[in-house]
C-alpha cells in the first residue's frame, strides 16, 4: 500500500497552533489537500528564496570584482576604494529583488 499517515497535534493554549486549528476547520472542502497544496507551496517559496539569494549573491560578487578592477583610463582620477562592509551594493539588491 502507498498510503502513508501523518499525526499532528496541537496545543491550543499555544498561539500558532490554535491559529493553524482554526485555519483547518475553517477550510471549506479536503483538510487533507489543503495541508498538502500548503506543504508544497511552502516548499517552493522556500526555494525561489535560496535561489534568489544565491543569484543576489553572484551579482554582487560580479559588481564588486567589476568596481576593484583598474581602470582602463591611463590618466590618474581619484578612486574611491571599494570597502567589503560598505553595504550600499547590499542594500540595493535586496530592494531590487
């Protein structure tokens, strides 16, 4: 048989948990696939999110190499150096995304 159970509990006197039972029993149809498109949506929110990330942090990385490379230009110019704490490129993404 491929069925598989699941118990879940819930402690009312606990904020989350009365939420969650009120929630499920306000549900008008399957609790069971309500429980189960909610799994798997979290599941993938989860994921777009790590994803996100990790290509925020590729940009950056690209940035940062992009702005301590010397310049082409000859002439001397006056070059702020780029600080790894400065968080303006960090802020941007993260408003950007």
């Amino acid at each position: 048989m491929s069925i598989r159970y699941q118990k879940l509990r819930y402690n009312l006197d606990k904020e989350r948990d009365r939420e969650a039972w009120d929630i499920l029993h306000s549900v008008p149809g399957s609790r069971n696939a309500y429980i189960l498109d909610a799994v798997c949506a979290y599941a993938k929110q989860l994921t777009q999110e790590e994803a996100c990330a990790a290509f925020q942090q590729q940009i950056l990385g690209v940035i940062r190499a992009g702005l301590s490379s010397q310049p082409v230009n000859p002439q001397p110019q006056a070059v702020t150096p780029v600080n790894e704490d400065d968080t303006v490129l960090d802020n941007f993404l993260e408003s950007a995304f």
